[in-house]
C-alpha cells in the first residue's frame, strides 16, 4: 500500500515524508483494518513531522483524522462489519483501568496511544485500530467533510466545554483554522457572541461569514470583555493578551498539544478568579457527544483537498497559515 511515512523528523519546508510501499497491515483481536478515503491534517501531524512532540516509534505513518471503510475484522470484533463507514481518531488505546480512565478523564490516562504517534495513522491507503476507538460516522457529511470532525471538531468541542462558556456569552478564539472554524458554530448555535483575533485578513473574512461579531488581530481590545477565550494557535505570548480581554472570572483554555513558552506576567492577569487551563486529547464520549452535535447543528465544514503525495506541501501551507477552513488528504 502507498503511504507518506516519517523516518526522521525535519522541519516542514525539507518534505519530510517519504512517498513509499509498505504491506498491508493485518488486524489483531479487537481491531479493524480501514481503507482509508480521507484524513485530515492537524496541526499536531505537524508537530509529529517537526520533532516538537518526543516520538515514541520511527519510522511512523502521521495522521489520525480517518475516515474509511472496514475491510478486514480482527477476532472478537462485533461492532462493525465489512464496508462499514468508520472515523478513527488521535486517541488510539486507553487502560481502562488507571484512576484516570475510572474517572472517565481516559484523555489523561498515562497509557494512553495515540494514532500516528505510537501507531501508525491515516496518511496512508489503510490502517488498523482497536474496535472500541472507532466510530460509525453522520451519514449526512461527505469522507472529506466528516475527517476534520475527528480532531479539529472533537478537540474544539472539549476546550469550549473547559472554557466554562454558557449560551448567551461572549467568546474569544486566537487563531481561527480548522478547530476554530467549528468551534464558531458550536457557539453561535448556543447563542453566543464570537469574537475572532488573528492575523490572517482571509481568515477573519471567513469568520465574518460563519458569523462573529467582530475581527481583529490578538493586540486589538475587543469590543467588550470576553466572558471565555480559546487560544489554538501554539503562542505563549497571547496568553498575557488573552487574559487582558478576558472578564473577572472567566476561563482561557489553551487547545494545543503543545506552545512556546509563556512570557512573564503580572499577577493582576489572573487575579479576580480568571482561570487558566490546557486541554488535553480527548475521550470517547467527547467524539461521540461532537458527532451527534456535528449532525444537530448541522456544522458547515470548509474543506481544502491535497493528494495524499502533496502531504508535505499541505504540512507547509498549514505552518504557513495558508490553509482556509481545514486541510484533508484524499487517498
């Protein structure tokens, strides 16, 4: 089968990924193998390519906003059958059995695998995951709609959940691309007023179109103070900027697997009970919960295509902020 593998992790702009033939993986009890239709391209495939995040396996295939189709079922496998539509996404395996996992916090589990990370992921022509991690799919959304679903929806979903925002008031996204771009729905839809920083005029147009209020770049005050904020570009230094916009006692969460570090600030940001908080992956019920919104709503997902042999140039148009809406490769 084709696949774009990892074997040293180099900066975007040196094509990282190699174009290459591996054999066709084979499921093991309690996995489906997919044929992969469509992935997404997450701005953590990005940090995987450049060496951001320590790799656990090399070489290693990226990717873990799947959508394909179930060709082959490991022993015990009951919940799909052959030709079923499937979603895999980052959270590959848990223990189950941590007090994490009891807890229903699986995301932190220290057990955790992750897809394209410790198993191989979705930039490829199949892939093999554990049953218990995959999703039947909105039969109302295209292959190339339902990837960015998987990770840029199921990630936005849970830090606008960790946000504390209610219906009715005011949030602030920095950054606005693939999560951002649903998470403005997910707001709007709850009535909430969206305010949008980045520095992209395309991006902010599109914004305008999915319905904030107003757009501006992270120095610029928003009109009045947020009640909640959301931070997915990986920037330290708009925390301090977000924090000033933000109300006493409102929550910032901060989406990305990873961030620069934080600059020095006054404790007078965070005084008057404002929280600070990450997020971190995701859980089943999160996948789950953003599905069944996803088809409610119905969430509007802009999509721009690549071949799968374009992965590289997908990764530097998304370092770039090139990439309007979400980036997916067709396999």
């Amino acid at each position: 089968m084709r696949a774009m593998l990892l074997e040293k992790p180099r900066p975007a702009v040196e094509n990282p990924l190699r174009l290459t033939e591996l054999p066709m993986p084979e499921p093991a009890p309690g996995e489906i193998r997919v044929r992969v239709r469509a992935c997404g391209v997450c701005h953590t495939d990005l940090h995987v390519v450049e060496g951001d995040l320590p790799l656990p396996k090399l070489p290693v295939v990226p990717g873990h906003q799947i959508v394909g189709t179930v060709d082959a079922l490991g022993a015990g496998v009951n919940d799909f059958r052959h030709g079923d539509r499937v979603g895999v996404p980052w959270l590959n395996s848990t223990c189950g059995e941590c007090v994490y996992c009891r807890k229903g916090l699986e995301n932190l589990c220290g057990r955790a695998q992750f897809t394209g990370f410790h198993a191989d992921g979705g930039y490829a022509e199949a892939m093999v995951a554990p049953a218990a991690f995959a999703y039947a799919l909105p039969a109302s959304y295209s292959d190339l709609e339902a990837a960015p679903l998987l990770c840029a929806g199921v990630i936005g979903y849970r830090a606008l959940k960790l946000s504390n925002l209610q219906p009715g008031e005011r949030l602030g996204l920095y950054g606005f691309g693939a999560s951002a771009h649903i998470v403005i729905q997910i707001a709007r839809h709850r009535g909430c007023e969206v305010c949008v920083f980045t520095r992209a005029e395309s991006h902010r147009q599109l914004a305008r179109q999915l319905g904030a209020v107003w757009t501006g770049t992270a120095g610029e005050p928003p009109p009045a103070p947020l009640d909640a904020a959301i931070i997915f570009a990986p920037a330290g230094g708009l925390v301090p900027q977000a924090l000033r916009a933000l109300r006493k006692g409102g929550t910032l969460a901060l989406a990305g697997i990873t961030m620069s570090s934080l600059p020095e600030m006054d404790y007078q940001l965070l005084y008057h009970e404002r929280i600070l908080r990450s997020v971190a992956n995701s859980t089943r019920e999160d996948v789950r919960s953003l599905l069944r919104l996803a088809a409610e709503v119905p969430l509007r997902i802009q999509i721009e295509p690549f071949q799968l042999p374009e992965a590289n140039h997908a990764l530097q148009n998304l370092k770039s902020s090139r990439i309007h809406g979400a980036g997916v490769l067709v396999i």
